[in-house]
C-alpha cells in the first residue's frame, strides 16, 4: 500500500536491488544520527520542501530560493539553479572516486573524452577501461 502513495511511490523498486537499502541495516555508528535521518529523508522524498508541508492546504509552494518553481524535492535536487554548485561539486566527487578506484585496480580512466558516432557526438563523464 505504502508504495501507492506519494511518499512511498520513489521506493517502490527499491525491494528488487538490495544494496539500494543496505545502509539502512548496516549502521557502523560512524555516521551521526542527523545525517542518518537526513539520508532517510531524502531516499524516501520526505525533504520537507513547500510543496510537501503545505499539502492539503492553501499556500505559497514556490521555492523558497526565488526561482519560482514549485519546490518539490526533485526541484531542490535536481533543478533549482542556487543549488546547482553544490551538485555539480558533488558529481565531480563522485566521478573522482569511481577514477580513483579504477586506477588503483589498475584500469585505463578517460575523463570527459569526445566520442563521435554516425549522427552525434557524446562527452560521458568517465571512461574506464580493464586492460
């Protein structure tokens, strides 16, 4: 039933991939307790954004930031431009860990190269090849 609703909708493959929820179960205690909460939050969409706080009821659900989008948990993530540093930061990091695991496996990494095709050209992020 959960899955059906608006808070549960997100999660509802979740079930299929178990490393998506592993973190949940395995808690080493080295992560603080808000952070914890903040990651539940967001991994079920639960961000107390406008959008979710005014449900049911009459008010302003613009972004809090100026944009004016409604804020909406993938608007604050994904969107809305003064968050934009922050994840771009984030992806890079993400894209620095995966080349820094290849390489120390010994793999070939090519950051950001131009692959052409017949009708278009592709910039992947990180190309990791296993020699």
């Amino acid at each position: 039933l959960w899955h059906g609703t608006t808070d549960g909708r997100p999660l509802k493959n979740s079930r299929e991939v178990k490393a998506s929820t592993s973190w949940l179960c395995e808690d080493d205690g080295k992560v603080p307790t808000w952070r914890t909460l903040a990651a539940v939050r967001t991994h079920c969409g639960a961000i107390p954004t406008r959008t979710r706080i005014m449900r049911g009821r009459e008010g302003d659900k613009r972004c809090r930031r100026g944009c004016n989008e409604r804020e909406t948990p993938n608007h604050v993530v994904q969107v809305c431009p003064v968050t934009r540093r922050a994840r771009c930061r984030r992806h890079n990091s993400v894209c620095m860990l995966f080349e820094t695991y290849a390489r120390k496996k010994g793999w070939t990494t090519l950051k950001e190269p131009r692959v052409t095709l017949e009708d278009r050209s592709l910039v992947p992020d990180l190309v990791v090849v296993k020699d």
